[in-house]
C-alpha cells in the first residue's frame, strides 16, 4: 500500500521505480551535484581568495601563500578525480 503524498488524490499503480526530474536516476543526480556543484564552489572560493588577497595588499608571494593555504582542499579534490578517471571508474 502507498503511504500518502502531500496529494490526496489517488495515482495509477506504475511497474518501476518514480520517474525523476529530466529523467536522469537519483545516483545520476548526485554525481552531477558533485562533479559541477563542487566545482562551481572551487571557482568562487577562488574568487574569494583572489579578493581577499587584493583587499589585503598581500602581493605575488602573499597571494601565493593565500591560494596555497586556503586552496589546498583543491588539491585533494581535483586529485581525487584524476585518479578516479585513471583507474576508469565512474
């Protein structure tokens, strides 16, 4: 028996699982979040960091030192994926 959504009126029996927007599976969808949701963060915590370093007149080696300290989540991200993608997982 269906439990009750936030509709009361009844729904035709389906064989398979719900639909899901655009199509795509809910695992679809959570690679896609990570891979380009994770990655539009990156890009805007760069910007963060590229601001940070001007509004602070830190220079070419204090901006380094920016981008090394608070960019170094990226790394490990970004590496992760090489390697996942060398290895040929998905």
């Amino acid at each position: 028996m269906r439990t009750a959504t936030w509709s009361s009126r009844p729904r035709a029996a389906r064989a398979g699982p719900e639909p899901m927007p655009f199509g795509l599976t809910e695992a679809e969808i959570a690679a896609f979040g990570l891979t380009f949701g994770v990655g539009a963060f990156m890009l805007y915590m760069v910007f963060i960091i590229l601001q940070l370093a001007h509004e602070s007149k830190a220079g070419k080696f204090g901006t380094f030192v920016l981008f090394l300290a608070l960019g170094f989540g990226f790394i490990g991200f970004i590496a992760k994926g090489i390697i996942k993608w060398m290895l040929g997982g998905h």
